[in-house]
C-alpha cells in the first residue's frame, strides 16, 4: 500500500512540475511574442515616420525652388505639390497635400514686433511684385494675454507703401512711413484705410503688456478677406504596413520685404555709424 503511495505522489509531483513547466514556457513564449509585436509596431510607426518626413522635406524643397526660380507663386507652387507620391525603398510610401492662407495669428509679449507684407506677385512679364487687387482696408485686431498697467493694451503701428516695386527699384512711395499708437482693452480692432494701387508694409509692437491673436487681415471693398498666400501649409502622410503617420510644417511664402535689399539694419534705438 505504501509502495502505491509512494508511486503515486512521484506522479503527482512529475505532474506538477509539469505544470510549472509549461506556464513558465508559456510566460516566457508570451513575453517573447508581445516584445517581437512591440518590435515590428516600432518598426512599422519608424519606417512611416520617416516617409511622412520624406514627403514634407520633397515639398520643402520645391518650395524653395519655386521661390528662387520665381515663375510660379503659390497657388501653382501648392496645387503642384498637392498629391506626390512616393515608394521608399524599404517599401514605406507618402502622399503630400498642401494649401496656402494668410499668415496666421500670433501672440506678443511685451516690447515684441511682427510685420506682415501685403502685395500679389505677377509672372506675366518676368517676376514682379503688384498691389492687391481690390484692396480696400487692412485691419489689424489683437486681445490682451495678461492684465496691463493701465488697464489697456497699447500697440504701436507703423506702415509704408509704393505704388510699384520690383527687383531694382522702390519707386514713387505713395506714403512715407506713418507711426501712431493704437489702444484698446480686451478685444481690440484698428483699421487702416489703404486702397488697391500700392503695395504695404505693416509692423505692429507690443508697448505696455502682452498682446494675443495678433493679426492683419485685408479686406476687399465688399468686407470679404483677400487671401494673399502668405503661408504655405504642408502635409504629408506616410504609411508601412498597417501604420499611417501624419505630420508637417508650416512656412511663410514671401519673407518680409527686407530680402529684396542686399542688408538690413534694424535696431529700435538710434543708430550711429
């Protein structure tokens, strides 16, 4: 009888260990399996990574070829970089899509300045640079990001304008430079009568507190807003596998209007030299 015992709980015990044996292998077989998954998800998000940056560098730099060539503007620069394609050689793709706005709202802190240019560009005739059709008002609108000494925010408002310019020649300036302080609490607007035969330079500083939202937008003589294509956003989405990842960059068209000058000094003091 004890032998049977005996027989019988070695049983139990090969059993057992058994058991042991195959929790510990499949513990071990799951850990493995979900750490290979994590690797090829990984792998997967990284290779889609790194086409969607392929697709938004392959914009970039048309972009840029598009602006120094100078025969194309953006409208025809972002409806010939909408939908590119692309297959990677390690079988990851994108596709690209672009659109072109006004340049969008900023936040000042206080003593900060923005300028904003306002012309079209005209490629019937060489590169060159046109008022806005049907300009009528440029409006400028701002709120207050902190509370002000005063109880209101304080922005100063310089612009200047030409009736033409081009790659040599600023010529006949239909306004010299106009200077004056605009103030307001909470929501603020300020708009500047213009018309559509010159061109503006509009730069606003923060005086007295931080500012938010700070835009300038133009207006047609109807109240509807001109698109001016200030800045160009671009999208790409790349995709391996069953992943797809999304990303971009925004850039602004036409730098300020100092790139047409061999150097620029700017300082808010005077300058002695």
């Amino acid at each position: 009888m004890s032998g049977k015992l005996a027989r019988g709980s070695t049983l139990v015990l090969v059993l057992f260990i058994m058991l042991v044996a195959m929790v510990i292998t499949t513990t071990v077989t799951t850990v493995v399996l979900n750490n290979l998954r994590t690797t090829i998800a990984f792998n997967q998000h990284a290779h889609g990574l790194y086409a969607m940056e392929s697709g938004v560098e392959r914009v970039l730099y048309y972009t840029q070829y598009a602006r120094s060539n100078e025969t194309i503007g953006a409208e025809k620069t972002a409806a010939d970089t909408t939908g590119l394609t692309g297959d990677l050689d390690n079988k990851a793709s994108y596709v690209t899509a672009v659109t072109v706005e006004n340049a969008p709202a900023i936040d000042l802190a206080e003593g900060e300045t923005v300028q904003w240019d306002f012309y079209e560009e005209d490629y019937t005739a060489g590169y060159r640079l046109v008022p806005i059709t049907d300009l009528d008002t440029i409006v400028i609108t701002w709120s207050e990001a902190s509370a002000c000494s005063s109880g209101t925010s304080q922005i100063e408002v310089s612009f200047s304008s030409w009736t033409e310019f081009n790659w040599e020649d600023i010529s006949d300036p239909g306004t010299v430079q106009t200077h004056f302080t605009a103030t307001c609490g909470a929501s603020c607007s300020y708009t500047l009568g213009v018309d559509s035969s010159h061109l503006y330079k509009v730069r606003v500083k923060s005086l007295n507190c931080d500012i938010s939202d700070v835009e300038a937008t133009p207006y047609d003589t109807y109240g509807a807003v001109l698109d001016v294509a200030n800045t160009m956003n671009i999208s790409a989405t790349g995709e391996y596998g069953e992943v797809s990842r999304t990303g971009g960059a925004t850039v602004p068209w036409n730098p300020a209007l100092a790139k047409y000058f061999e150097f620029v000094l700017f300082s808010e003091e005077p300058v002695s030299k």
